[in-house]
C-alpha cells in the first residue's frame, strides 16, 4: 500500500505548479487562481499561502501644500500637523509635494525674474532658502526635515546651516547659498509662482492644500484640523498602525491675500 501523500505537500505541489489543482470540496479553480479572491481562498483551503503573498500596493495620497515661509498659520501646519503626519505613517501611505511662494508676487525686469513677498523681503529669502534646500537635496526624505527644523526655529532665514548639521550633514551649504543668490533660485522661484497661479480653484489664502490633486473647504478644514486621520480615511490601501486613534479638531487658520 502506496504511503499517504500529507494535505500540506499535496497544497504546496498545486500551488507550484499552475493547472493542477487538488480536489477540495467547493473548490473548481486551478492553483494559479487560488489568492484571486477571498471567496477561492476560503474555498481552496489556501488561506495560510495568501496570507504570505505581496498584494499590489494601493497608491498613497498625494498631498501639495502651498505654503510662505513666514506665515503663522503655515508654520504650525506645516510643524504641527503635516511633519508629524508624514513621521507616524508609511511612506507609501502620503505622497508630499511642497510649494513655498504662496501670496507672493513676481515680475520681470530686465530679463530677470524679482518677487514681493506678503511678509516682506525675509520671507522671499526664506521661500527660496527652502526651494534651493529642495533642489539641492531632491530626495523628500533628507530635505523635509531640515524644512521642519526651519519652519520650527527662531529664524527661518539664519538657521540653515544649524538645521543642515542636525538633519542633513552630508549637504553642502555653500551651494544651496549660491542657488539662493544666483539665477537657479530666482528660476526655481519663477516655477514656484507659475505653479501657484495654476491652482483651480485659485488660492485665496495660505495654506492651501490640495489632496489628490483637488482642493474644497472641507478637505481643508479637515486638513488642519487632524490630518492624520484624513489621511488614514483617505488611504485605500491596509491602514497602518497610526491610524488606531484621531485627535480632536481644532480651528483652522490662515494667512488671506
């Protein structure tokens, strides 16, 4: 008498190979399927082999703020709810873009692009200070918390190579002063502004956040209220662990034109 073939290697070997399939009760799939659905799954007995197989990723929410270096109501946003958001979730939970320019105005003279800020001329220095940081860095992860660091200090403006120290030695100070001086800044604030002015709605004050490219009352009020439960509301993919509470919501703020 042939000896007795265990359930398990009989599960493995179908699994293995696609077509054959082993004669569950319920279960007229071949093995290649048996993970297509919850249902095949439970029918297949193959629960503990789809348990363990990676699942395409939901696509993370992309937030853009638009925001001005100097603004109260950007800072705490920015410090408060967005930094503190992007540190307790999975990157591949929220996608962040940052745009500082804000209420600002650009013109050209003489070939040559110049910027009013709402907050005056620091604030123009610190718009570009962060947008020479990003182009210098280009990785989100090494620039988001020297911007933090900044936003969150006495001086957006005078902080730069303290902040760099701390969060992001391996950059070099000297070439994100020269983009802040030279023609690259002012180029990279011109795209800033064209960005801005491309907002649909049009911004009517700062910050303005768009999430999955749309902007709406509520979604902002939301937004600055608690954003990490947004966020967790929003995400289609498995919730991760941070999204177990919320907080309560607080008045939104902001910096108007």
């Amino acid at each position: 008498m042939a000896p007795a073939v265990p359930l398990a290697l009989l599960v493995l070997v179908a699994l293995l190979t696609p077509g054959l399939g082993v004669a569950f009760p319920g279960c007229d799939y071949p093995a290649h399927l048996w993970c297509s659905s919850p249902e095949i799954t439970v029918a297949c007995q193959a629960e503990s082999h789809c348990a363990n197989l990676s699942h395409p990723a939901a696509a993370p929410v992309e937030l853009s703020l638009y925001y001005e270096s100097l603004c109260p109501a950007c800072r705490e946003f920015l410090v408060q709810e967005l930094f503190t958001t992007w540190l307790l979730l999975p990157t591949e939970t929220l996608s962040i873009t940052l745009v500082p320019y804000g209420n600002a105005e650009e013109r050209n003279v003489s070939g040559k692009w110049q910027f009013q800020c709402q907050h005056g001329p620091e604030e123009c220095l610190g718009n570009t200070i962060e947008t020479c940081l990003m182009h210098e860095a280009k990785n989100f992860s090494t620039y988001f918390p020297v911007i933090f660091c900044l936003e969150s200090g006495s001086s957006v403006t005078k902080n730069l190579e303290a902040c760099l120290q701390v969060y992001a030695p391996q950059l070099d100070a000297g070439r994100i002063a020269a983009c802040v001086q030279g023609d690259m800044g002012a180029a990279l604030m011109h795209r800033n502004a064209q960005l801005t002015e491309a907002l649909d709605p049009p911004h009517q004050y700062v910050p303005w956040i768009v999430i999955n490219g749309k902007h709406t009352d509520e979604l902002q009020a939301q937004a600055q209220a608690s954003l990490l439960w947004l966020i967790c509301r929003l995400y289609q993919g498995e919730k991760p662990e941070a999204c177990g509470g919320s907080r309560a919501a607080k008045a939104p703020a902001g910096c108007r034109r």
